[in-house]
C-alpha cells in the first residue's frame, strides 16, 4: 500500500494535519485549536469537512488516518486500547475504520499495558509516535504532561510507564510552595539545584519544599523557583526512569521547551526526533502494515 | 520559674489558647477561626485584648507564650529563626519579648537548618511541639502541609527535614488525575494499593498516574481515588524519610486523620502525642529553660 493520505494528529487542544504525497513527503499541512475538549458530539464530520475541505475536495478518495484523543471516551469515535506487547500490524487491526462523504477514516487505537509490578498504563497517541521514532530495539521517552517511557523490541512496542511530571509542574507552580517565584524566570541559578535535590535522599516530597524553603535562606533567588521546580521533576522522572529500565539513554521524541530539558537531565547525546516526524512516520508504518 | 501562663498556638488558620494553672493543667481553653492570615497589621494586640479579656482580667501580669506564624514575616512581630542544633534554652533567648497592659508576651521563634546534603530547611510551631513531645533522642514525625521530621539529641532538636505531603495532596486531588474520583471516598480499595506503589520503582512522578490509569483499567474504584493518592504520598514520605534517617520508628504528634494514616504506613507500634499535648509541654519547656 502507498499514495497520498491525510494524517491527522487530534488531541484535547489541537488539531493538526498534513497532506502527504505518495512519495511520503508533506505537500501542505494545517493547525487549528479545535481540540476534542471543543467539538460537540456530533460535530467531528462537520469540523473535519470543514478544515480538510480543500485537500479532500482535490481527491475524492483520500485515506484519513489519524491518532490521538479523538479515538477516547470524550473524542469522537471511542477506539478500544490495544494492549502491549503489540506492532503496527496490532494498531491497524485494532483501528476503527468509518466512512465520510467517500473518504476513508481510520482511528488509531491507543494502547495499554500491565506491567510485571501491577502497574495499569494507557497511552493514546504516543504509540504511534513511538512506532515512528526508528527505535527498533531500546528505549524511547516522550515528555509531557503524562510523559511516557516506551519499550521497543522488534520495532513493537513491549511495555511502557506514565510519569505525570507535566501535570505536577502546573500544580506546583500555581501552589503555595512557588509562591516566592518572581518573574521572568531565569534557568542558571535553579536548574543545578533541582537536578543535584532530585537525586538526594528524600525524592520529589523533600525536594519540593526546597523551592521555598532556599529562597527564604537565600540560597535560591525568587527568579529560579520555577526552573528549580521543573529541573527537579525531570531529574525525578529520568531517576524514576532508571530505576525501572537502567541507566539506558532512551531516544528523545520532543519540541522546545522538553527537548532542552531532558537532554540536560539526560546527561549525554540524545538522539531527538521531533513529534511531527515520528507521527507521520508512525502513521505511515501502520498504514502499510500487513495484516 | 513556674506559675500560671497562657499558651497560644497561633497559625495561619486558627488561633487557639491555653489558660494553664501553677501546676501545669490546663484550666481553660479557646479557639477560633483568627489565624494570622485574617488579621490586619496593627490588629493583633487588639485581637488578643478582645480573645483573652477574661483570662487577662483575672491576673494582671499573667504572661503570654505563643509559637507559631505568629512570628513570621506575615505575622505579629517577626522573630528570626534560631538555627538547629537548639535547645529550649537557645529558643528562649530568640524568644522576642513584649508589652501588652503591663502583661508579658513572649513569641517562641521558628528554627532553620541547613542539612549536609545542602537542603536548607525551616519550620514555625513544629519546633515547640517537638520540644515537648517526651523524645530525648529519636526521630519525631508531624505530618502536616509540610511535614517534617525532626531529629533530637539529647534533648535539643539536631536536624529536620520537611516533605510537602499535605500540600501535595491537596493540590493533585484537585488535578486532572484525581477526576475519575467519586465520592464518598472508601478507604478499603486504594490505601494498599497506593502503599504498595509508593515503593514500586519509579517513585511518586509514576505512582500518581496510576490514581487514574488504575480506573481506566478497572483495577482502582472511582471511589478509592483520593485514599489511593493519599496513601502513595504519605508511603512516600515514609519511604524518603527513611532513606535520610533509615528504619526508625519516629515518635508521632498527629491528630485525626493523620495519626491513623501514618500509623498504617509506619506499619508498626508507634508512640503518639496529640498536637495539644506537645505543644503545652513545649511552651512550658521554654518557658521554664535555664539561661
């Protein structure tokens, strides 16, 4: 299978699109804020004619294939979770396939996954950028609001865990403890400090009250308790992250401001894939899996 | 030194006063709802006038001792932080000492201490409380907001270190992965579960998710959300305050619900003090400290 197709990535606050030729190359792309959280139920069709229009209007029979939240409870067509071990055959055997005006629209599934410790997971999304990133075997992380560290073998994914340094960072900083932060934010003086107390005995609970407690001893001024805060959960998620797979260097699917972030608490050369690109090709490897 | 005093216990949320007797009892008690956030500057001495009219009118030189955030920078008269190693005897002579109608007040201050590990910590209240808690050596847990746990020597407080545990839970409660959460809450399904996570590999960034994932994946009630975060983190104090002080069993000044929660996840015989206790017994301890 080949030729052009639409890939889509719709999540809770974003709609974003790109028109790919046959030849795998991006021939023109959109963006818009229309996010599951904003369509109405019923209003999905209506919103991709809508946004799709010119593309679709051009060939009558273009695929649609897209990954996302739009596949869960609150998107549009809710897609059962594929449970891991699974490949991109197991995604595409699992997607919801429907009809619109003559298009094609597949629904990638997300996947969950048991872990040997009891540890229920899902994800919705991210396998198929992880399916995208050119991991065959070794470690991926995807930071986040729920950043995800996937396992591959084979080019399938074998198991993942969720950290919720994302989430954590935006209540921390609208909490008590980041009261004394004063802005702009300035990295140099918190970003060491968060990384040195997350590695401390203690963990997280400790090295949180830090945030306020250096600034009233003077050891941190006001302008770094929010890169102290975020500095300290990603070296908190990465030391989480160790402690489960080893000091193994994962492949970094990330934009600014993650990328930076990670790489420094990674410590070391990171191969970094930008979302974008491990979604179309994540999209495209499923689509010509073979069942 | 002896005689009758008034003991204060004044905080951010609550006022509340002790009229002790020659011989240590209590005589009289009050409480209200005056915590040092509600109070204008300039209003306390008027406050303290209206709260404690009968027990100032009964003995004209009666003295006051309160600890608390009275004494911070947000309160009455900011009394600077004595540094650990302290004694009673060091907390008395920080003690700052005023008038009020010819009756002495004295506000105990708080204590600050820098670790060797280069975490700078400081606590206002907790320190009378520990000084009166019976512990002459050991370890003292006050699970709170910001819990700490203090370490005594000899009678004198050596170190402390605080965990954001209280605030912690407060604000992912009200986050996005406590919104599958039903009410009323049911202790039963998510207290073992969230204590058993708080020592799984990956720490509390990877336990909290699973207060939603769990649901999702039918292993969690929507009902045992919030005691299944609870647990994680007050299991994940213990575990980090373990890792700084190894497997002592501290000595517990808690109240409802904490002195059950930590008892649990303490997991053994523990020795408790009411908040209330401790705290008479410190005030009296200062108060009555050799210079």
């Amino acid at each position: 299978m080949s030729g052009s197709f639409i890939a889509l990535d719709w999540g809770t606050t974003r709609l974003r699109g790109w028109l790919m030729g046959p030849d795998g190359a991006v021939r023109d792309d959109m963006a818009s804020d229309d996010g599951i959280q904003l369509v109405k139920a019923g209003g999905f069709e209506a919103l991709l004619r809508a946004r799709l229009a010119p593309w679709l209007a051009g060939d009558p029979t273009l695929p649609i294939w897209m990954a996302g939240m739009v596949g869960s409870r609150n998107g549009w067509i809710e897609v059962p979770y594929v449970s891991a071990p699974c490949s991109a055959a197991d995604l595409k055997r699992g997607a919801v396939r429907h009809q619109l005006d003559g298009h094609e629209v597949w629904l990638v599934p997300g996947v969950s996954h048991e872990s040997a410790d009891g540890f229920f997971d899902v994800m919705r999304g991210e396998e198929t950028m992880a399916l995208g990133a050119g991991v065959r075997d070794g470690l991926i992380c995807q930071p986040g609001t729920h950043s995800k560290w996937i396992e591959m073998r084979d080019g399938a994914i074998v198991g993942f865990a969720t950290f919720i340094t994302g989430e954590l960072y935006a209540a921390m900083s609208a909490s008590f403890i980041a009261r004394l932060a004063e802005a702009p934010d300035n990295e140099e003086p918190g970003t060491a400090q968060g990384r040195i107390a997350a590695r401390a005995a203690g963990g997280v609970l400790r090295g949180l009250f830090q945030a306020r407690a250096r600034v009233l001893g003077g050891v941190l001024p006001a302008c770094g308790v929010k890169p102290f805060i975020s500095s300290l959960l990603v070296a908190g998620e990465v030391a989480g992250a160790q402690q489960l797979y080893g000091a193994v260097t994962p492949t970094l699917i990330a934009a600014a401001p993650f990328d930076a972030l990670y790489r420094q608490a990674l410590g070391g050369r990171v191969t970094l894939v930008t979302p974008q690109n491990a979604l179309l090709e994540g999209l495209r490897g499923i689509r010509e899996a073979v069942l």
